[in-house]
C-alpha cells in the first residue's frame, strides 16, 4: 500500500468489456470477462413469473429463473397472453396485503376561488387591452419617425404575443399533496401482534440514476454525498437500487464511490436509529441550528461525534485520492519502465550473441493508470492513449454494495463499541458502478446516452418499474420523498402518469439572488400551472419516470379516433372514439381473459430494444410492477395486492454478462433506442424533449411539492457561468423549435394548453432579437429628439397605465397563490431582460447555424466545484469573481449607449431654444427602464469593493472619451429644436 492511501483496498474490477476493435459483431456478446463472487446471505428465493409470449424465439431466452411459457396459443381456462402469476410461496400464510382496497393517496389542495378568478380576470383585462393598444399604436403612426415608430410597433406586438404564450397555461394553477400513512397502510402490512412493520412491503421497486462526466467540474465528494443521500432513504432497502454513470471512466470517481460504500455501512445505521435529516453528511454537519433539538437518546451525542470524526476522514481520503493515484500509478509506471528497460537489454545481448533477428520490445511502457490492486484501470488514464481515453475506453461494471436479502440483518450486542446499533438493520442498497463503453467513430450522445445505457443495464440488474435520476450535485434532503412521488403512480389511474417532477431548489446562492439562480418563477409558477393541464415538463433531475414510459409505450386505455363507414349524416356528427388498448402489456384487469383485445406484435420488441432476451424479457415484468393495486371494482385494471412481498431474483454471472452487453457503444445501433425508447436525442435539452414525447404521447405527469425539500443542489451565482448555463438551455430550445419535436406538429392528444406551454419552450429565444431592438430604442430616441409616439397624449398614458398595472396585479396574485415572493419575482424579470440581450440572441445564431450550415453546437458542462476564488471563508465569494465572456459585450454596450443617450437628451434640451420636454421624459423613462433592469448585470461587472476588473477600466475609459466628445459637440454647435449642426 503506498503511503497516504487509504487502508480500506478498493473492489477491483470485474465487469469489464473486453472487445477489440470491431464493436459491431456478435462475437463480442461472448468476449465479456464478468466474475460475480457469491453471497449466500443475498441469494433469496426467487419469485416464479409466467411471461406470455415475450419473446417469439424461446430458444433466445436466457436460462434465469423466469420461466417463459412458450405455449402456442391459450386455452379457455388459461389466463391471457400479457397476465403475469406470482407465486404466493406458502399458501396458509396470512398476508393482510391481499385483497386490500386502496384509499386515495393523493388529493389536490385547492388555490383560493377568489384569487384564481382575479387572476382569470386580470389576465383578460390585459389581453384586451394589449390589443387595443396595438390597434390605437397602429392607427397613430409618428410621421417625424417613422422608422423609430414602426421598429416599436414590430417589437410591442411580439412582446404582446410572447406574453400570451407564456401567460395562457397559467389558467389553472393547482396544488397536489400525498398521503404517505395511506400508503404506508396500503403495501406494508402490520403484524397484529406486536402492532410493528414487517419487513414485507407491497411497494414497487425504484432504481436511482446518478451523472457524472467530469471528475474535476464534478468533484468526487459531492458525488459521495448524494450516494450517501441515497443509500439511506426511507424506503425498503431490498426495493431500492443505486446506479452511478461515470461517463468519464474515471477512477478517481471509481474510488471515491467506493469509500462511499465503505462509510454507508457507519452513515446509514447511524441515520435510521437517530432519524437524521437531511441525509446528506456535508448538509447535516453544516447546518447552522442546534443538532440535539429533538433527539432524546443518551447515545446521540457520543454516536454524532464518532460519525462525525468519521465523516472528517472520510472527506480526507477522498480528496486525497487524486494525489494517491498519482503516486500509485508513478510507482507502478516506474516498475514497468524498469522491466521493459531490462526485457530490451535482454533482447539485444540475444541479437549480438546468437545473431537472431527478434521484434523489438518497447523500450518506454505507456503510462498507465494503476488501480490499488496492481492492475490496470480499464477506463481513462490520465496520461490518454490508445483505449484509454475520454472517448476510447471499455465498458466497466463494478457491484460495489451486493442486492441485499428480504430478512433484515440486525446488530446484536453493542456494549463497549463506539456505535450501539443493537435493532438496528444494518442492510444497505445494491450499489452499481456504471461506465459505459465509448469508442471513436461513434455518436455518444452526451448525457442522454449515458442515461439510456443505464436504463438498460439496470433492466437486466434490478429492473425496478421507476427510475429516479439526479444529478451527481442534488443530494436527497427529505428521505421520504420517494414514498410521496410513489404515491402519484400507485394512485388510482396512477398506471397513466409518465413521471413526477419535482421542484429543484438550491443551495450557496446568495440571499438576493442577484442572478436568479433559484429560477422559482419557472419551478413554483410556471411548471405548478402546468400540473392543472396535463402535467409538468421534464426538466432534467428530480423525476421518478415509469420505466414504460422511457420506453416508448403508450398509456392505458388511449382514446383512439377512427372513422365509421360513409354515410349520409358522417360530414354532420363527429366521428365515434373507441378505447384501444395502446402498450405492450396494457390488457385489462389481471385477472380478466380477452382474447378479442388488439394484441402488440411483439416481433418488433427485439427491433426496438435490441438484441438482448433478458432486456427484451424485463419489458413486461417491470410494467406488471409498476401497475397500482387492483380494487374490487372489475372495471378496474391493476396487479392483485401483494404480489410484490416475495423476493427478486439474484444476482447472477449471466445477469452482469448480459448487462455489460448492453452498456457497449454499437448495441443501439440499428434500435430505436434515442429516436422513441428511452431519452431521445438530438438536442442538449433531451430533458424537455423526452417529457414532450412523453406528453405527445397522451401521458400525465404530476407536480410534487414536499416539505421540507425532497431534493437540494448547487447553481452557478457567477455571472459568466450562469449566462453560459442559461445558452445552454436556449440553445436547446431552439434546437426543439427547428426538429420535429416542435408543439406545432404533436399529435392530437397533447391537450391545447399543453400545446401552448411546450410550443413557448421553442419559441421564447427568438424574443431576444426583439428585445436587443428594444433595448437600443431609448438612446436612438434620445439622440434623435423623438420618441416612438409623435406626442405624449392622454390615450398612450391611459394604455400604458392600464397594462403596467394589469402586469403589477397579476405578479401580486401570482406570488399569492406560488408562495414566491416579489424580490424573487422582480429578479426573474431583470434577469429575462439580461439573459435575452445576451445568451438567448446568440443561441439563435447557434441554432439558425446549425441548420443552415449544419455546424454541430457544443457546450461546456456547468461546474459543481469552486470556481477558485481567493477568499475561502466568504460563501458567496464566487458571486464576486469576474470572467470576461463575448456573451457580455451586448448587454454592456445597450448600458453604455443608453446612460450617453440620457445625458446628451438632458444636455440638448437644456441648451436649446425651443427644448421638446414631452420627448425627453418619455426617452428618459424608457432608458431608465432599461438600466432599471441591467442593474444586476453591471454590479456583476464591478465585482466586490475594491477589486474592480481592469476590463472596467477600459470601459470606463471609453465612456469618459464619449463624455467629452459630447461636451465638445455641444458647446460647439448651434442647437435648434433638439437638433444640432457643428459650427
């Protein structure tokens, strides 16, 4: 072991692919070395499952403990081709699960009538009077100028139509809550002896993605800290599965995650017995208010200073991990330079002694990366070279936490150890790290393909019915909020929801929000609206999907449009709908038998998904799982209560084989995995993409609010780093306004308000050419004496009156009914104006590049880290530190011109013989709108006291040359009118 390492020995690989250059035979299925040691205490009895025609070549089904019936056809008495059977294990056991109606688990928390309908109102008032205004502007032109009346004409309509688009889906705001002790009650049963849970639960199984891709933009730390967020959830452990994606292949992550294997087994004890929350470590030990209130154990304080200490070290050794590799492999590379060294003299006293001719050994041995047992690390080095680079490495699938068992492991004793954790289930959840393989020549996708490569994976590994996916900085702060986003998919019609958002909220920014970091105008209005529709967007972390959604089916029970033959009254009456059927395990009730129903071709599976069976075979298991309990009512369709309480099949050599198979780079080629299964690719927005598709599709997706929060990340408060984040979603937003998935060409099933929220997506980055034009009004109206109305009379003031205060009431109710407040509100509308005079308008050009010229856009990954700047202590110091970006010179500029521009107005006037009062105040007020709404942009420019940026200076230099140009102008001019003419 080399000094400073760690003394815990890191797991060494063992899932890795071992393919040579040709990644598109299907030799290559078999070239994967995959050992999985055995554990018996993690090999329980697995559950007997009936799949029904999954796969039309029984030969190709994988030899697993589902046993697949390949029965030609189905008798009267057997159940229909798509009715999965679980065994029921003893049948004199009494199990209070069956048979269990089901309360309702979510009910919706109504907005105030009299706000809803002020706000109804308003919204209306000001849409009449935008248009009435538009008409009196278009009727009352200012032949002075022309040109500046039309340029403002043109802009007050797009912002009247923007704003409508944005405002309409706003119509029907609502709130939903969960009911967790329903749920409780519903899929766990008590034990009517001594009145505590048993460890049988009826909840479906929930597998958790987490993404990384850089390990230096990423820290490994903050990863560790959202996996142990995870691992210790309130949730059954045997039900919970765990997924880390490094897309990087790197083992400075590798090895980080495994210390966070080893320090759950302390952390996740520790958090059950003493109810912690938040369950993030860094989170908890920050917190700022008194950590004893509450707890009422003598043995908190002793337990919390041992984890604690132990939590310190931890964070030791993994921010030393980077320096330990580094000496490792230094160490190793010197061993293998020195026996590469010694094999080349051999090979030359060979040649001069025997004359013989032999290849010549390598004189220098690449410079490897090293892994703690003294073999190679399969992903990347960090020195790159040939298959081991961010773009050319194997795929790499590690077990770092092995499935545990059904039956719980409790500590017994605890007398004289530092943690008494006697009661206590120490089992934790299966821990999987997933590196998929990446090779040149191929499109990786980015984050959507590393999203979908886990998909597969964990269908062959865990195969829970939902997906959970986080990003590698959003920790879970409320341990139960797997259970309230459960509750929306195990509802009743809850087999119709896609997925549930939940509201990202963050942590570090600091408390004015200068930059709109919290975004709480997009997560508490916009997208709560949304939920009154047909549900929220898909905005890329904090989203527990239905596995069959990712996959491309349709809900249950879709409407289906068709014609009736012709007749004499068809062009008169509307055309009848029929319920179809529309998924691949979409039948009803499971215990019904019709065979008239329409039946999935399931030929075309394989097409789709690809070539494994068990990927192929985990389809219907996990739709079955995934469906909410069945009531007695025979109309409903449902799985029959507790068929969830046995145990998962274990985990086995073939399972791992087959999911290495699935994570290598050519596996979706010729699928339709990117295009309709899975998220979709093509934009660097794949999150509103897939929710789109999903929407299209006539899916329902659910907004959830929990409190505390159910999820915390990190934002970027640095200026350059949020106006590039902000580009990055324009640019994807414009991507989506020229790509199929347009609103304006869904299908009928997207609800029209929907339509109208989605359609917004695509279109609010054009905004930006119209308000940059807006934005240089004022100082052209302030140079040239006009303003965009010939005179301020009384109709323009009544108007503009009218729509401001229209605007004022509706951010009031707005913030009534959202729980925002108005300083959030106001920084939203400063930084709308900030983001489109820089990061939007070049998205645009971006966009229109691309589709023209078809040149590809790329974008840099927002850093969870410290951005380095020089005063540790502060917590907002990055706030302060100044980037210089292209992005910034249009906002800057407009800032410049328009403080010129009210200066040589306020001079000219003063000055002239006949000043024109009326079009210096309208030009002074439109111009200080402007600055108004730049102010946090140029406090960012100045950075803290004291350490102004010397590109400031310079801008400063060139407003003190205009300064005195304008002086020199003016005392040298014979002014007449507001115009003047150099003497």
């Amino acid at each position: 072991m080399m000094y400073g390492e760690s003394p815990i020995r890191h797991p060494r690989i063992s899932h890795v692919s071992n393919s040579g250059s040709d990644f598109g035979s299907r030799d290559d299925f078999t070239s994967y070395i995959v050992q999985v040691p055995l554990t018996p205490g993690n090999n329980p009895a697995f559950v007997s499952i009936q799949l029904r025609d999954v796969d039309s070549n029984p030969a190709t089904v994988p030899n697993t403990p589902v046993e697949t019936d390949t029965a030609s056809s189905c008798k009267d008495d057997e159940p229909d081709q798509t009715d999965l059977r679980i065994s029921e294990g003893k049948k004199d056991e009494d199990d209070t699960l069956l048979y269990k109606l089901s309360p309702p688990l979510t009910r919706i928390v109504k907005i105030s009538p009299i706000i809803i309908a002020l706000y109804r109102i308003l919204i209306v008032v000001r849409v009449v009077s935008l248009v009435l205004f538009l008409i009196w502007r278009i009727k009352n032109p200012n032949n002075k100028a022309i040109w500046l009346w039309l340029l403002s004409v043109i802009c007050e309509i797009w912002f009247a139509f923007s704003w409508l688009l944005d405002q309409i889906p706003k119509l029907y705001p609502v709130n939903h809550a969960t009911d967790i002790e329903a749920l409780k009650a519903t899929f766990e049963s008590l034990n009517p002896d001594d009145d505590e849970l048993t460890e049988k639960s009826d909840l479906p199984g929930i597998d958790v993605f987490v993404s990384t891709a850089d390990a230096e933009k990423e820290p490994p730390l903050v990863t560790a800290n959202t996996i142990l967020s995870i691992l210790s959830v309130d949730y059954p452990v045997q039900k919970l599965s765990c997924y880390v994606s490094d897309d990087g292949g790197s083992l400075l992550t590798f090895e980080a995650m495994a210390e966070a294997a080893s320090f759950a087994k302390t952390w996740v004890p520790f958090c059950r017995k003493h109810m912690i929350e938040p369950r993030n470590p860094e989170s908890y030990f920050g917190l700022k208010r008194d950590p004893y209130k509450g707890k009422v154990r003598h043995d908190f304080v002793r337990e919390r200073r041992y984890v604690k200490r132990g939590y310190e070290e931890f964070k030791v050794r993994v921010n030393a991990l980077s320096h330990s590799i580094r000496r490792r492999s230094d160490a190793y590379n010197s061993k293998e330079e020195i026996k590469a060294l010694e094999k080349w003299k051999h090979w030359k006293v060979k040649v001069e002694e025997d004359q013989y001719k032999e290849p010549r050994p390598a004189l220098v041995a690449p410079k490897a990366t090293w892994m703690s047992d003294g073999t190679h690390w399969p992903g990347t080095w960090a020195v790159p070279c040939l298959h081991h680079s961010k773009g050319d490495h194997a795929s790499i699938i590690q077990v770092l936490l092995d499935p545990p068992g059904d039956t719980p492991v409790l500590r017994t004793g605890g007398e004289g150890s530092a943690l008494d954790f006697e009661g206590i289930d120490i089992r934790l959840p299966m821990l999987v790290y997933v590196s998929r393989e990446k090779r040149p020549g191929y499109d990786h996708n980015k984050k959507a393909g590393a999203m979908n490569a886990l998909v597969r994976a964990s269908a062959i590994m865990s195969n829970g019915p939902f997906i959970l996916n986080l990003d590698c900085d959003h920790y879970v702060n409320n341990s139960r909020a797997f259970r309230d986003g459960i509750c929306f998919m195990m509802d009743r019609d809850g087999d119709r929801v896609c997925y549930v958002q939940f509201p990202q909220r963050f942590e570090g920014i600091d408390p004015s929000d200068r930059y709109a970091n919290k975004n709480t105008v997009f997560f508490d209005i916009n997208l709560r609206a949304l939920d009154g529709i047909q549900g929220p967007m898909y905005v890329g972390t904090g989203c527990l999907f239905r596995r069959t959604a990712l996959y491309g089916f349709n809900p249950p029970d879709v409407f289906v449009a068709y014609q009736e033959p012709s007749g004499c009254f068809n062009c008169c009456f509307p055309r009848i709908k029929k319920r179809r059927p529309a998924t691949v395990a979409y039948e009803p009730e499971y215990c019904s038998d019709n065979e008239d129903q329409d039946r999935v071709d399931i030929s075309l599976i394989p097409k789709q998904f690809g070539s494994s069976s068990m990927l192929v075979s985990s389809v219907k298991v996990a739709e079955f799982q995934g469906k909410p309990l069945a009531t007695i009512h025979p109309s409903r369709r449902g799985r029959p209560p507790g068929s969830l309480t046995e145990s998962r099949e274990p985990l086995d050599f073939a399972m791992v084989n087959e999911a290495v198979n699935v994570i290598s780079c050519w596996y979706e080629d010729k699928t339709e995995w990117g295009i309709n299964v899975g998220w979709i690719y093509g934009s660097v927005t794949e999150d509103v993409v897939t929710g789109f598709r999903m929407h299209e599709k006539g899916w329902r997706s659910f907004y959830c609010v929990t409190e505390p929060d159910a999820f915390r990340g990190t934002a970027p408060i640095n200026l350059t780093d949020r106006l590039h984040q902000v580009l990055r979603w324009a640019t994807g937003s414009v991507e989506i306004f020229f790509s199929r998935n347009n609103a304006i060409f869904a299908g009928r099933k997207l609800k029209f308000l929907q339509r109208i929220a989605y359609l917004n997506v695509g279109i609010y980055p054009f905004t930006s050419i119209f308000i940059l034009t807006y934005c240089f009004l004022p100082p052209l109206s302030l140079f040239s004496g006009h303003f965009v109305v010939e005179t301020l009379t009384g109709s323009f003031l009544v108007y503009l009156l009218i729509i401001t205060l229209c605007l004022c009431g509706l951010a009031v109710l707005e913030v009534k009914w959202s729980g925002i407040s108005l300083e959030e509100w106001w920084r939203n509308e400063q930084f709308w104006l900030i983001g489109g005079t820089s990061a939007h308008l070049v998205a645009v050009l971006q966009g229109i590049l691309k589709v023209i010229a078809g040149i590809e856009i790329s974008f840099t990954l927002t850093s969870k880290s410290s951005t380095g700047a020089d005063d540790e202590d502060d917590d907002f110091a990055d706030l302060y530190l100044f980037k210089w970006t292209a992005l910034m010179i249009p906002p800057l500029t407009i800032i410049i011109l328009n403080i010129v521009g009210i200066l040589f107005a306020v001079c000219r006037t003063v000055f002239s013989e006949n000043p024109q009062w009326s079009n210096l105040l309208g030009g002074t007020f439109f111009a200080a709108w402007v600055l108004l709404h730049m102010y946090p942009f140029a406090k960012g420019l100045m950075g803290r006291g004291g350490r102004t940026p010397t590109i400031v200076y310079v801008w400063s230099g060139l407003i003190a040359i205009c300064f005195s140009l304008l002086y020199i102008t003016i005392k040298n001019s014979d002014i007449d009118g507001g115009w003047f003419m150099l003497a």
